[in-house]
C-alpha cells in the first residue's frame, strides 16, 4: 500500500514554497523552475520511478554528518551553529570530483528544523550553504525549514524535495543514489524509488523502515560503492 505525506499550509507565517527552497530559487524569480515541480506529491516509489525515464543520474546528499562534521549530543546529530563552525570532513571533496567526473549530478537535500523552531536563523543556514557551495562541487542544495508538527510533505522522510529536483534536473530515480547518516535520509531516498545508502554512526535514535541498500563509514566509500556498482565513468 503506498505511503502517504501530510500536508501543510505555513511555517511561523511563511508558505510551504517558502520554507522549502533551493539555491535555484535565486535564479528564477518567475517561478518556472518551481511549476516544472508542481505535483510532485506522489509518494508511490513504483509513481515516482516513471517521473523521467533515462534521465539524468543524480547523488542526493544528506549535509549533516554527510558533507560537513554534525555536533552529536546525546546519540543525535545536530547542525554547526554558524559557518565559522563548519567543518567539511576528509574525502569528501576528493569523492565528490569522482562522482561529478562519473556524470552525477550532485544535489543537497536537508532538514534545517531549527529554523522552523526558532533556534536558528535562515540567514545563518544559507551562508553555512554558501561556504558549502565555494568549496565543494555541488549543483544545488534543497533546504526544508519545517518540523515534524508541520506536516510538510518536504521533511525528511517524506521525499519531497527529492521530487522537486528530479523535476527540476530531468532526473532518472532509480538511476539516482540517496547518501545519509539517518533514518530520514534512507526512508526518504526509498520512498523517492531511489537506492539509498547509510553513512552508519550508531546514532541512538529509530532504524528505517527499509534496509539500506549497502552501509558505509563515511562519504568517500559510498562514493565508492557508487562507482563500483554504476559502471563508473560515462555508464
């Protein structure tokens, strides 16, 4: 039976469009981008599969504990408090380059709920991903600001923004690979169709609903695994 998403109308007074944004949202003030994505509400992975055929392949990258040192308190990640804190981890520049030399696309998607509650603000989130942008190859970050009591359909697990890119870029899902360090990230990669792989730090919180389809210690050897299995270069 296929999963289903909540919705929601607002985050502390702002729409839904925006408190789930991209970094291509700066560039396309008509909205055009943003209408290509519209319905993409199916949560189906056998629906969301047929969005684009032999399409372009993706990695979805998870920020926290994926690309950059997460703070864990008590068997939980949490974000670095502002850009001067960020710290991107070995390998995952070097990993990055080989998969954008593979013909990945290389797309952020990530929960930032402490905006939504108020404990950080959105304009600290955007320069941590402008640090992000300046020095690792990324094609393009997508940001949610809800909580779980918003009900968004954008929120990690829900496969929302994944949804959204695949529109954007022309994406083949089941072609694409979801990298994460939580249960969010894994349920989030199946329910978009696509394969998803745990960076495992034995965090102390819930397991996904669906096994991983291989498990890693850092972002270098998903990237490995990646390559190993999708033909590498040109496949």
């Amino acid at each position: 039976m296929p999963a289903r998403f909540g919705r929601c109308a607002s985050v502390r007074g702002r729409s839904r469009r925006a408190a789930a944004v991209s970094y291509s949202d700066r560039t396309d003030p008509s909205g055009v981008l943003d209408t290509l994505a519209s319905g993409m509400r199916a949560s189906d992975p056998a629906e969301n599969q047929g969005l684009v055929k032999h399409g372009l392949r993706a990695v979805f990258l998870d920020r926290d504990g994926v690309l950059n040192r997460a703070i864990v308190r008590s068997g939980k990640p949490y974000p670095p408090a502002s850009a001067r804190d960020l710290e991107i981890l070995p390998g995952v520049e070097g990993i990055l380059e080989d998969l954008k030399r593979a013909g990945f696309l290389l797309l952020v998607v990530t929960n930032q709920p402490d905006v939504g509650l108020g404990i950080q603000s959105r304009e600290t989130v955007e320069a941590i991903h402008d640090q992000l942008r300046a020095q690792l190859p990324l094609d393009d970050i997508y940001v949610c600001y809800h909580t779980d009591s918003d009900c968004c359909d954008c929120r990690k697990p829900s496969p929302g923004l994944l949804l959204r890119a695949a529109r954007q870029y022309g994406l083949d899902l089941p072609s694409c690979y979801m990298v994460g360090d939580r249960w969010r990230d894994i349920d989030a990669g199946h329910n978009a169709g696509c394969k998803a792989i745990l960076v495992d730090y034995n965090y102390q919180e819930q397991k996904p609903q669906k096994q991983p389809i291989a498990i890693v210690r850092s972002l270098r050897e998903a990237g490995d695994w990646i390559l190993r299995h999708s033909g590498g270069i040109g496949s």
